[in-house]
C-alpha cells in the first residue's frame, strides 16, 4: 500500500482492506509511506500497533509511487502481491475478481480495468480519460497485448512474477515498466484483465498524477519496450 500524505484516508483504506473478502487468504498489509508530511507516518504505526496484519515501512524522503511498490515487492512474504493505492479510487470489494483468476490457477498477472465495461466509476476529467486510453493503445501496440486499461493502479500477480521484474521508475512511470517488463518474461506469464469500479478524485482531493507523468509514460513505454 503506497501512503503519501493520506492520513485522512489512510486508517478507513486499511480497514477495508482487512474486510475484503480475499477468497479464503491470508492477508498481510504492507503500509510504505513515501515521505509523508501530514501525518501519515505515525498513523500508519498506530494501525500496525493493533493490526496484527498490517506491517509499516517509512521511507526517509519522497520517492514516488514506483519507489514504495519497489518496497512493498521486495518486503512481500506472500504468494500473490496486490497495490492497492491509500485511497478510495479502488475498492477492495474488487479483491475477488482479481485474485479468482491467479487462485484458479488460470492467471499468473490480472489487471483491474476501469474501462471494461459493467461497473460503476465516478465522471471525471475527459482528457485525463482520453490519455490513459492513448497511452494504453500505444502501450499495447509495442506489447502486443490487448488491455484495456495499462495505466490502472489495480494490478494483481503472483510474487515470484513481481520478483523476477527489476524495476526502475520512481514515479507513476511504474504502472507502464511493470507492464512492458511483465509482457517480456521469458515464463510467457498469462496475463488477464478484469472490471473494476473506480471513484476517482478530483486534485483538490488530493489527486497527485499530472500532464508531466503522461510524457514520461510515453518515455517509459518506448524505453522499456525496445531497450529492456
């Protein structure tokens, strides 16, 4: 769970985690807070003082999402790694969707889409949903994947995928590294996308990503697609 300044989300995220039906697993909560300067830090402590579950990693300065997922990977003791953001974009109450395919034995790697249809998500920001479809046609056309939606923040695999990726984006460029560099495994991993809600936030509520990391998203898909 990467945490940036969310301590008025942070404690509510947790809990719902804990309460999502995960299949019948094990969960284990793994809290890596980037820096936080609200707060969040000593919360985030404070849960895992009474949550057996819930284990807290700080990092000493802001990093970037990319960076916290490179903890949370390496951290990991389970079989399946799941990121779930901090915050309300993502429900847990998806949990099952995305995990029965890995727990079926059908799928190494399954992506939450926004964008497949059936669910239910907040209308927010056309251009913002313009780009996440043109970097994902883009992305698709260098992977030869057909997902709908590369650039969600619900990406679920099991950890001996997540351990054989090493990744280098610090910022929200992860969410196209991990994809190329999943798409490229020489295990062929079998990849499979799901619907998922979405109740996305508006940057006055706290919404961190911007026009400056859909430039680098384009840098990533080339950079890591051709030059691995």
């Amino acid at each position: 769970m990467p945490c940036y300044n969310e301590v008025h989300t942070l404690a509510d995220a947790v809990e719902r985690v804990l309460a999502a039906d995960s299949l019948g697993l094990e969960k284990e909560v793994i809290i890596v807070d980037d820096g936080s300067r609200d707060g969040s830090a000593d919360l985030a402590s404070q849960i895992a003082g009474r949550e057996s579950a819930v284990r807290t990693i700080t990092h000493g300065s802001n990093s970037g999402k990319g960076a916290a997922i490179r903890t949370g990977f390496k951290e990991a003791s389970g079989d399946i790694v799941l990121i779930q953001d901090a915050d309300f974009e993502y429900n847990p109450k998806d949990y099952p969707k995305l995990l029965k395919p890995i727990v079926d034995g059908r799928a190494d790697v399954v992506f939450g889409s926004r964008f497949r249809g059936g669910e239910e998500g907040r209308v927010l920001y056309y251009w913002h949903s313009v780009g996440n479809r043109a970097l994902t046609l883009l992305s698709n056309m260098f992977t030869n994947l057909n997902l709908t939606d590369m650039e969600t923040g619900y990406k679920a695999m099991r950890l001996d995928v997540a351990r054989a990726i090493t990744l280098n984006e610090n910022r929200f460029g992860i969410e196209p590294e991990l994809t190329a560099k999943i798409a490229k495994l020489d295990t062929g991993p079998r990849i499979y996308e799901v619907g998922i809600s979405y109740s996305g936030r508006t940057y006055a509520e706290g919404k961190k990503v911007n026009w400056k990391d859909g430039f680098r998203a384009v840098y990533c898909i080339v950079r890591y697609n051709l030059f691995p």
